[in-house]
C-alpha cells in the first residue's frame, strides 16, 4: 500500500510538471515581432563610475503592442548568477524609469539590461514566480523569446537598498 502511494505521489508531481509546462508554452505562443527600439540613457554606458545601491535607470523607447519591458539585473562577479526582473517600468510617452535595488556587496559588478517579452509571458512569469505586489521575478536564465535592446554595466557603491 506504501508503494502505491510513493507512485501515485510521483505521478501527481509529473501531472503538476506537464500541466505547468503547457501553460507557460501557451504563454509564450506570442513572441515579440522584431527587437525595438529601447535604451538606456542612465547609468551611462562605459562610465564605470560607481553608483548608488538604489539605481534609478531611465531611458526612452518603448516596445510594440503586445510585448512589454523589463529591466533585468544580474550581479556579474558572483558565483549565484540569477536574474532579477523588474516589471514596474514607468513609462511616459517615449520615456521610461524604474529604481532598482542593487543587492549585493560594495563594489560589486552589476548588468542592467532592457528585455523586451512577450507581455502574456510577462504575466505568466510575475503569476508564477512573482513577489510581493508581483512587480519582479527571479531566473537562472532570460525568458524564451525575449529580446536584450540595451545593456550597461554598472559597479555598486555604498548607500541604502531601495
């Protein structure tokens, strides 16, 4: 009777991954036309001046209809490289902002990258993996499908975490 409950245990855990996997693929069946047009105006590219640990990072551009920006951070000098993606961009006409919280040790090497994705995988991932308020999400990896249209590099200072 314990085996049959180990496999039937094993079987709803196979169940749960298919059933997951279908949905995101669903998700995912719109994948952005094209990369647009967006930048990043600040932080500076090739500056490598230090910033603070609460980075506001603003640009202009904004994608199409039925995609939407993110801003991904990934601290590139530590072992851990997950991603942190940012769904709370502020957006005004052409222009956009968001602050950013930099976490992890004084001095460290972060990229700041704009990622435009398919907004229903967007969702999706916020839904799923979102936080409080599922204004970002954490992955190893970029979404399938998702287009990097600005990166810069940037060095965390001293200061308060947003």
């Amino acid at each position: 009777m314990k085996g049959t409950g180990r496999h039937l245990l094993g079987f709803s855990s196979g169940v749960a991954v298919a059933v997951t996997a279908a949905l995101a693929l669903q998700a995912i069946k719109t994948w952005p036309s094209g990369v647009d047009e967006i930048s990043i105006d600040n932080p500076q590219h090739g500056s490598h001046a230090k910033v603070t640990p609460c980075l506001r990072v603003s640009g202009h551009g904004t994608s199409r209809p039925g995609t939407k920006q993110v801003i991904a951070v990934q601290q590139t000098d530590a072992s851990d490289s997950t991603i942190t993606f940012f769904t709370d961009v502020r957006i005004v006409g052409e222009e956009w902002q968001i602050s950013v919280p930099l976490e992890g040790p004084v001095d460290s090497w972060f990229r700041i990258r704009s990622v435009v994705l398919s907004a229903k995988l967007a969702d999706y991932l916020e839904s799923v993996g979102g936080s409080v308020g599922r204004s970002k999400w954490i992955s190893p990896t970029m979404p399938p499908g998702s287009a990097i249209t600005d990166s810069v590099d940037v060095q965390r200072g001293p200061g308060q975490i947003c």
